[in-house]
C-alpha cells in the first residue's frame, strides 16, 4: 500500500488513486502502484505540461500566422476535449480559460476575415463594373483598332485576375463583357469593309484636286491664285487617304503644281523688290530727318514736323517687304514720341487738373496738421496704441503728400 501525496491541483490517496482538483471538484485521472505518490504526480504533471505545449503551439499559430479560423476552431475543439477529459494532474482550469480566450481571438479573427473578404469582393464588384464600363466605351467610341483590340485585351486579363464575386453578378457583368468585345470586333471589321470604299473617293476628289491645281500652276494673279491654293488645300486635307498605291504620286502632282507658283511668285516679288530699293534708301533718310524732331522739346513745332516728314514719307512710295516693317517701326516710334509729348503738355496746361492737384495737396496738409496734433496729444497721455496709429497714418500721409506735390509739380 503507498501513501499518499498532495499538490495545489491534485492528490494521490493512500491506495494509489490520482485526482486532479477543478472548479467543478475532484475527479480521477488514473491509478499508481509502481512506485512513490510523488512519482504520480510528477507523471500526471507532464501529461498536464504536454497539453500546456499543444495550447502554446495553437495560440502561437493564431497569433502569428495566417492559420484559417475555421483550422484554429477545430483546434480548439479538440484540445478543450483532451483537457475536459485529461488524465493530468495541472491547473486544468486555467488551461479552459486559455482555450475560451484563444477562441475569443478567433472570434475577432473571423469577423475581421469575413470584413476583408467582403471589403475585397466590393472593391471586385467595383472593378469589375469598371472594366465592362471602359469595355462598352471602347466598343461604342474607339476609332483607334489596335489600341482598341489590346486595350479589350488587357481588361480581360485584369478581370481574371480579380477576386470572384456572386455569381448572379459575375455572370450579368461577364456577358456585358463579352457583348462589347463582340461589338468592337464588329465595328472593326464594319469599317475596314467600308474603308476601300473610302479610299476610292479619296482617289477620285484627289485627282480632281491635282487637276485644278495644275490649271492655275501659270497664273499671275498673285492674291486671288494663293487664296486658291489654300482653298485647295483645305480640300486636300478633308478628302481623307486614297489607297497607298496612288497617294503618294498624286500629292507629288500636287505639290509640285503648288511650287511652280509660289516660285513664280517669289521671283516676281524679288524683281518688284528691287525696283523699291530706291525707295527704301529715301525712306532711310527721312527718317534720318525725322529723328531729329526728338526729344521733343516745343510740342507745335515738332507735330509741324511730323507732319511734313509723314508727307514725304506717303510721296517716297511703297518698299521691299524686307524692309517694311523695320522702317514703319522706327517711324512709328517717333510718331508716338510726339504723342505722348502733346498728351503731357495737354494735362499740364489743364486748368481743371491742376485744380484738383491743388485740392489734393491741401486737404493732405491740413490732415497731416491734424494728425500731428492727434500724434502729440497721445504722447502727452501716454496712450501708446494711438500713438502708434497716429504714427502710422502720418507716414501713409505724408507718401501721399510727396506724390501729389509733385504731380502739382508737373503743371508749373
């Protein structure tokens, strides 16, 4: 017969029998006539220290891997079994609670899946209805073919590669794809069925086009002839493509009847030009005369002047258009020169103007007097805030005074 042995979970009574205490009360968990009660309890404690390494290693997974909740629940179970049913001598109790706390955690964890999952399966939908809507656009608007076809391409790629969501809208949203890839290939294959046909008319209103322009080629109506050909161009552009074959040829027509005449022209200009270069070097002189004028110092005398020098200017005749806007500028500017001079000498001898700079000069006086007493009353109180404003609205007086006496200034 062995005696027995106690510890704070369980005991070993007098004929070998091994308890473990629980909150419930005692319970058996095996018998022990081999040796010493203290061996007992060292050999039903590591049964206990195996559950506590399982728990461990569960807890550990959940909480440091991506462990499914529906795995850890099973885990669970299973080791809430083994410890209601242990042959193990431990805090048996303390291991429960553990399991309900770990099961807790695997409470939150599910909900934060299902939360992800469905925060992934919306964002699926949102995509998905992104793609069908870039699809039916593409299928209703895109002119571009092979962009179009990759584009439609890639955006079925994109919708394999994204979460599956109901199959109610799955399949609703996968037949609006599949109808607009349907209608893009079937709009292509409508345009490049009609594309021949086009070009073919391109053909017949480029060829008219060579033929009026190679009939005004020769013509000498310089104005009326350039217009033409501008017109022509603009036509040019609206016809759209022939067939590759023949455009290059008919644009090479048709440039080349283009060149024929502007050359003409351009030889013609030069000639003209030359002619004028006579006219131009009187021009030079005047206005070598004319600068003379400034700086502008007796305004009727210079606008006489002016006006004598704009005579000879008319009666020198036109210049080459090389020259032109070189010599209209720098009569331009001594035009202007005068203008100003005559503008300024009329608001100085405004009498009007120069009454309101005399009003505006004393009524900034007489402010500024008020305020200079206004600024030594509040020294002499020593009320410093409207020392300060006093201050301050002297200074922005007194700028004003300067600027308008020296616009009175400008009517002596």
């Amino acid at each position: 017969m062995v005696s027995s042995a106690t510890d704070p979970h369980g005991r070993v009574d007098e004929d070998g029998t091994v308890y473990v205490k629980t909150a419930a009360g005692e319970r058996v968990v095996g018998s022990w006539q081999a040796g010493a009660p203290e061996e007992a309890l060292a050999y039903f404690k590591r049964k206990y220290d195996a559950l506590v390494t399982e728990i461990e290693l569960l807890e550990q997974r959940v909480r440091t891997t991506d462990l499914p909740p529906a795995q850890a629940d099973q885990g669970i179970a299973r080791l809430r079994e083994a410890v209601t049913g242990a042959h193990a001598v431990g805090d048996l109790d303390a291991l429960a609670a553990r399991l309900d706390a770990l099961g807790e955690l695997v409470g939150k964890r599910r909900e934060e899946v299902r939360v992800q999952r469905e925060h992934a399966r919306h964002e699926a939908r949102e995509t998905k209805e992104r793609i069908v809507a870039e699809a039916e656009r593409i299928a209703a608007e895109e002119t571009h073919w092979k962009n179009g076809g990759e584009r439609l391409r890639l955006l079925v790629e994109e919708w394999k590669a994204a979460e599956r969501i109901d199959r109610p809208t799955e399949t609703a949203l996968w037949k609006r794809l599949s109808s607009a890839r349907n209608a893009f290939t079937k709009r292509r294959k409508v345009y490049f069925a009609s594309l021949e046909d086009q070009r073919e008319q391109a053909r017949v209103e480029k060829e008219r086009l060579v033929a009026e322009a190679e009939a005004i080629s020769g013509s000498t109506d310089w104005g009326d002839t350039a217009a033409a050909y501008r017109d022509l161009m603009r036509r040019w552009k609206n016809a759209g493509r022939a067939g590759r074959d023949v455009e290059e040829d008919l644009w090479t027509r048709f440039k080349g009847a283009q060149d024929t005449f502007f050359a003409a022209r351009a030889a013609a200009f030069a000639e003209r030009d030359d002619e004028l270069r006579g006219n131009a070097e009187v021009k030079e002189q005047i206005l070598v005369d004319a600068e003379r004028i400034l700086p502008v110092k007796d305004v009727r005398q210079a606008r006489q002047a002016l006006r004598t020098v704009q005579e000879r200017w008319e009666a020198a005749g036109p210049v080459p258009r090389d020259s032109r806007d070189r010599l209209e500028g720098r009569l331009r500017k001594i035009e202007e020169t005068v203008r100003s001079a005559e503008e300024a000498e009329w608001r100085r001898t405004n009498p009007e103007a120069r009454a309101r700079a005399e009003a505006t000069v004393g009524q900034l006086r007489s402010s500024i007097e008020q305020l200079e007493k206004r600024l030594a009353k509040a020294r002499d109180a020593g009320r410093d805030k409207d020392v300060k404003d006093a201050e301050e609205a002297l200074t922005a007086r007194r700028a004003w005074l300067e600027e308008a006496e020296r616009t009175l200034a400008e009517f002596s």
